[in-house]
C-alpha cells in the first residue's frame, strides 16, 4: 500500500483535524478525478505501519482523526492501519469512489465517503451530488454539514431525479 500524499486537513471530515493519505492504485478511475496522478499503484511512498506510528506521535494532541483517500482495494492493509488509528483514539474515516464498502472494513470506520465524481453532480458541496458522506456511529448523511442546501431523497426519487 503506497500514497501520493499527506497531509493534515481541516474541511474533509466534519469537526475533525484529520491526518490524510492519498491511497495510490485506485482502480476505480472516474472521469475527472481530482487525484488522477494517485491512479498507478506504484507511485509515491510506502505507507507501513512504522511510518503511521510516527506521524500519529508527531501530531498527537493536534489531530484528532486519520482520512484515508482510497485504499479499499487493499482491505487487509487498510484494516489494520484502521485499528492502529483507533488505539491511538483517532476517529477513522475512509473516502471511496465506489458506493459501499466490506462491512469488516465498515467496523472500524466512523466516517464514510462513497460514490465515484460525476462531473454533472459534483462533489460533497453540491446539492445534486450522488456522493455521501456518513456517520457510521449514527448512521446519519452529514452531506448538509458541507452544503446546507443538500437534501436527502429516497432512494426512489434519487433514481427518478437522476435518470429522468
């Protein structure tokens, strides 16, 4: 498991200081990708546990969860940096581009992204956009935290909305 980027981010998961990784070797591959330089796998850094222990001692008292973009398809290795984070009492968050992810993988994530960039849509602060962003400990969509005029639909109007 390797990544592209690190950093500590304010906006990406709500009332969080969180330390986040670009995950590379996603292989979902939407059109118009952001992170499109992340896409081979063997670019960037190796992301081992040692080097998560040392950015966890570096920030701690600073942050307060660890974002993961992408690396689902490495469910073994994510796993397990999840559960590191959690025994540093890091909330845990995971943002993907497909529309679920492995229910193990769930278990140890408080906050989930989902849903490929659709261009039309847009992301987490349109109002139309068929991402959404979680509370797994609730199970509440906290998509209005990050555009008030977001409304949540059924998953019938949703389908109406979107193909009509």
């Amino acid at each position: 498991m390797r990544f592209s980027a690190e950093a500590v981010v304010f906006q990406e998961v709500p009332g969080e200081v969180a330390l986040a990784f670009t995950i590379t070797g996603c292989p979902v591959g939407c059109k118009g990708c952001h992170s499109a330089d992340s896409w081979p796998a063997e670019r960037g850094h190796s992301l081992t546990k040692t080097h998560l222990e040392q950015q966890f001692s570096r920030y701690r008292g600073l942050i307060t969860a660890v974002l993961f973009l992408g690396g689902e398809w490495y469910p073994a290795q994510l796993k397990e940096f999840l559960q590191l984070a959690q025994s540093e009492g890091l909330a845990t968050c995971l943002y993907t581009g497909l529309t679920d992810v492995e229910a193990e993988l769930k278990q140890h994530l408080d906050y989930l992204k989902t849903g490929p960039w659709i261009a039309e849509y847009g992301g987490l602060t349109s109002p139309i956009t068929n991402q959404r962003f979680y509370d797994l400990r609730t199970g509440k969509v906290l998509n209005a935290l990050f555009c008030p005029e977001f409304i949540e639909l059924k998953k019938e109007q949703q389908h109406v909305t979107l193909t009509a």
